[in-house]
C-alpha cells in the first residue's frame, strides 16, 4: 500500500487529557514531549488511505503512556534516515519507528525497553515460483532485492541473504519503505525483507499480490529512541513494563495485528 507521504509531513499535534495515573509510574505533570516518525510501517504507524489519518500500534501505544505519564504529545515527520541523527542531537524528545535495538545504534541514542519483539520475513510477488528460499534466491545472480538504507532488512539482506558485500549490485536501495514494496510490486526488484509486523500488513493488503516464503531470518527487538540521557527513559520504561503486565500490549497486538485489515 503506497504510503501518502504528503499528508503525513504534516506535523499532527495531540493534546491528550490526563487520565488517573497508575501507582507505578510517574506523573509528569503535562510536559511537552515531540514525537518523530516517518509513518511508512504499517500497522505501527502509517497514513491510513482511507481517511488521510496518521495510525498504528505505535500510536495507540503512545497515546496510552502519556496518558499514563499525564504528558502532552505533539508529533512531527523525518525520514528514516534522517530521524536517528536528529534525535542523537535533541532535536525531538522521542522518535518511534519500529526501531530495532542494536548496540551500534545504542552509541548515538537511548533506547526504552522492547515494546515489542518480531521475526525477519522475505517478501515476494503472489505469482512468484523462481525461489522459494534466501539460499535459492542468492544462488541466482539475476535476482534483486530491495531495502533502505541502514535499516535491519538492509543488514539481513546483505550479510545473510547476499554475500556481506555492502556495495553488492544486486542491493537496491530505496528512500522509504513503501517505495521498496512497490518496486517489488512492479518487478523492478524480487524480494523486500521486511520484519513480520509490517509484512504481514502489506500482505493482507496486497489482495494476492504478495506472499510470504521460507522461513524467518531471525527476530528483532522494537523500542523508542531518546537522546543520550534523557530522563524520559525511565518513565516510558515504567509505563511499558506496567502495559505488559495488565496486558495492554496484548490487546494492541490483538487490535492491529489480528483486527485490523490494511487497506478495509
């Protein structure tokens, strides 16, 4: 489902009202905090085609710590590639994009605790019947495959699925995620790496026109990004750990993994 970006470069602003908070977390007393993401990782966030609407796990998930937290949260839209320099930088409080949590990463930001753990997945077009692994993809030199920059579908790619060679020919590297899917949708590459939150969406949305073949290639942990410091980690970190524990991560997942249908 291509991603309307231009609605989603829109800065969003969300005002949300204080709800009785829990014992175990803090009350923050209705500081301001800014949210960055890029909006093109359905179902954690994204621009919902019918509606115009930025939405998603994340959202909700986000909504739910500041009412917890009694903070207010206004969002703003980065690029992907653009979004862990600036906040390295301080120039948000927070971003939040599926980001997976990696040591390397872990140098220039703060993660909170994982929010949410998922597998690496190989996307392809509903017809395809070339390969139906990463080996027998690799052992075909015609074949390409498609992701961002940086990102973990770019690493996996690279070093487990190719040969570890970062300038491999057969990379080819796209500004955004969705831009990614649809090449993949036009046959201008053959497979995108995706973990399984966001290919499973794309799936379900594709009406057949993508599939999902052979087996996970590993699992990543998810958590939102700070910079260096920051003393929001550890409130966020209680109000995850208190959703995980009364089971308010499970009803997100139930909501927007099994309930929700990308493109309905």
């Amino acid at each position: 489902m291509p991603i309307n970006n231009t609605v989603a470069a829109l800065a969003a602003t969300v005002l949300l009202t204080a709800t009785p908070l829990f014992a175990d977390v803090p009350d923050l007393g209705g500081r301001e905090v800014t949210v960055v993401t890029e909006n093109t990782y359905p179902p954690l966030q994204f621009v919902e085609a019918a509606t115009g609407n930025a939405i998603g796990w994340e959202y909700d998930a986000v909504a739910e710590i500041a009412a917890r937290l009694n903070i207010s949260v206004t969002y703003e839209n980065a690029s992907w590639d653009a979004m862990i320099p600036a906040i390295s930088e301080s120039q948000y409080d927070m971003a939040m994009n599926g980001i997976t949590i990696r040591e390397d990463r872990a140098e220039q930001v703060d993660f909170s605790e994982p929010y949410l753990r998922s597998e690496m997945l190989i996307m392809v077009r509903g017809e395809e019947d070339r390969f139906a692994t990463h080996e027998e993809f690799a052992a075909d030199p015609d074949l390409l495959i498609g992701a961002q920059p940086g990102t973990t579908p770019f690493y996996v790619g690279i070093y487990d699925v190719l040969d570890g060679d970062e300038q491999n020919s057969r990379m080819k590297l796209f500004e955004t995620f969705g831009a990614a899917i649809q090449a993949l949708r036009v046959g201008d590459i053959d497979m995108a790496l995706s973990d399984s939150t966001a290919a499973n969406g794309f799936v379900a949305a594709s009406d057949g026109a993508l599939k999902i073949i052979g087996e996970p290639l590993g699992a990543e942990d998810f958590g939102f990004i700070f910079p260096k410091g920051s003393d929001l980690v550890e409130p966020f970190n209680a109000a995850i750990g208190a959703m995980r524990e009364d089971g308010t991560l499970d009803a997100l997942n139930k909501k927007w993994f099994l309930d929700y249908k990308m493109g309905g």
